[in-house]
C-alpha cells in the first residue's frame, strides 16, 4: 500500500456552492434525509441528490441499493466539475463492498473536493487520504446526529463553512481532551471508527483519531489486537481517543484502551468529543495536527 502525499488543507465552502449528497452504505430514512436536505439548503447551498440515494437493495435491506450504483454514484458525483463537495447521508454497513468499485483513477483525475462523513464512511476517507484529499470525519445528513442534534450540526457547519479552523469551533483551531498518556507530536490526522481501519497504513508520524460505537469491550481488545498485530500503530506518532457510545461500562472501556495503548511509548489524548457521542465535534483527517498531552489540546497545525 502506498504511503499519501502530504497532508493538505480543506477549502471552505461558501453560500451558492453545490454539494452533492450520496448514499454509499445503509439506506436512508426518507423522513431524516428529507429533512436533512431542507437544512443544508437553509445553510445556502445547493443540494443534488445522487441518482440512487434513496434506493434499498431488493434483497439485502442494510443496504443502499446495489454496490455498483453507489459506487457509481460517489464517481459521479465526485467527477462533476460543478460539485464543490460530496456529503454522506449516514453511515451503518455498505462502504466496504463499494470502496473498490469506486473509479479512483478519475477521482485522483477530478482533483480534490470537500467531503464528510463518518461511521461506516471510514473506509471513503481512508481511501481519499492516501489520494492525499483532506476530509472531514463528522454527522452525516440523513442521521438524528445531523437533524436533531443541533450542537453537531452547528460544528459541521462552522467546519464546512471556514475550512480547518472548524476544528473547534472558533479561531483557535483546538479541541480539548483529558490526558492518558503525557507527550507531544504533530503528525498527519488519519484514522476513524476502529472497526473499519484494517487493511490500511498510516504515514510515518500519524495523528491517529480513532473511535467507535457498540462493540462491547472484549470486542475492541479484538479489534484494537489485530491493528497492534498487523503493525497499524508501528509508524503512529501520537493518539487522539474520541467517544465510545454503548461499548460496555465507561471504566472498563478505558481499562481496554490504556490496557493496548498505554504501551505504545506515544501521547494519547482520550475524550476530545468527536465520535457518536451527542454533541458531536467534526474533525479534520490528512491534514498535519499537533496532539499535545500534556496540555490537553489536539490543534490543527498552521
């Protein structure tokens, strides 16, 4: 697997930008993404909807349709030169049977464009990071963490709408966290939902931002085991934890993750608040962060 390019940046969007909204994993409820729709486009922005984002597979229901037309609908939309960003509706089971269906020789054609998503949206951004496109992990449109969560959906808008300084929602370009393990590095933003990281490889250095939600505890030493196997962690510079909603008793949970990070010799961060968690901060991946644990800070770098 190829290391990315360097870490870049995410352009802001601006009122009267057109975005177009895909549906690459679970179908979506109509009344959430309808409402959804109506509140990008309170933002100013027009909205497209891609052909098959409404659609549900005939036979396997978590699906959004079959694979090669979401996969196809992602290219298109990503191709279309008067698309200014790609917005995921929701997350739940899908991206993995699309990621390779997806024409990457003419999204690495297009150039870069602003994308957001999270949850199961987690292999997309993998796959946009080593094309070396920034993203943004946050609250997808067709989901309750959008429509009925103001608080998140207010940061993915300040997100969207001034670039990297998102991040905290004000100019100072930080998220507070508790300290777990005390350091400092900066290092290249990757990473996402736990569940859906194998088979990637961080650049030397990385931030790794990892979360993830229902997987009892027993389950993320799983998980968190095999990344440690295959070597995930060799080449991380420093770990930011976000939130881990219905993973089992908080206390056990971090028993979990300082029991198979704690050893890494790296600055972790735990609860910066980006995640499943309500109230959620959308967060920047493949652009070059500083976590500083001693401070309690992860800041993207200027």
């Amino acid at each position: 697997m190829t290391t990315p390019p360097v870490a870049g940046v995410i352009p802001p969007l601006r009122p009267g930008d057109r975005v177009a909204v895909v549906s690459p994993a679970g179908p979506c409820p109509p009344e959430l993404l309808d409402r959804g729709l109506g509140l990008l486009r309170s933002w100013g922005l027009e909205v497209v909807l891609t052909a098959h984002a409404r659609d549900r597979h005939p036979v396997l229901p978590y699906l959004a349709g079959a694979d090669a037309d979401r996969a196809a609908d992602f290219t298109a939309a990503w191709c279309d030169p008067s698309v200014r960003a790609v917005l995921c509706a929701r997350g739940g089971y899908g991206s993995e049977r699309v990621v390779d269906l997806v024409d990457w020789a003419a999204v690495a054609a297009a150039g870069p464009k602003v994308f957001a998503g999270s949850s199961d949206t987690t292999t997309l951004h993998g796959r946009l990071w080593r094309l070396g496109v920034p993203t943004w992990f946050g609250p997808m449109v067709a989901t309750a963490a959008f429509v009925e969560d103001a608080t998140a959906r207010e940061h993915l808008r300040h997100a969207l709408f001034s670039g990297v300084e998102g991040l905290s929602g004000d100019s100072s370009g930080s998220l507070p966290g508790v300290p777990v393990v005390p350091g400092r590095a900066t290092g290249t933003a990757v990473g996402g939902t736990v569940s859906l990281l194998g088979g990637t490889t961080p650049p030397e250095g990385a931030i790794a931002l990892l979360e993830d939600v229902h997987e009892e505890p027993y389950r993320l030493d799983h998980l968190l085991t095999g990344l440690l196997r295959q070597g995930w962690f060799d080449r991380v510079a420093g770990v930011a934890l976000g939130s881990w909603v219905d993973c089992g008793e908080p206390a056990e949970v971090e028993a979990v993750l300082v029991d198979r990070l704690g050893g890494l010799g790296v600055p972790v961060l735990g609860s910066v608040g980006f995640g499943h968690c309500a109230g959620q901060r959308t967060v920047p991946l493949g652009v070059t962060a500083v976590l500083d644990a001693d401070a309690g800070l992860l800041t993207v770098a200027r």
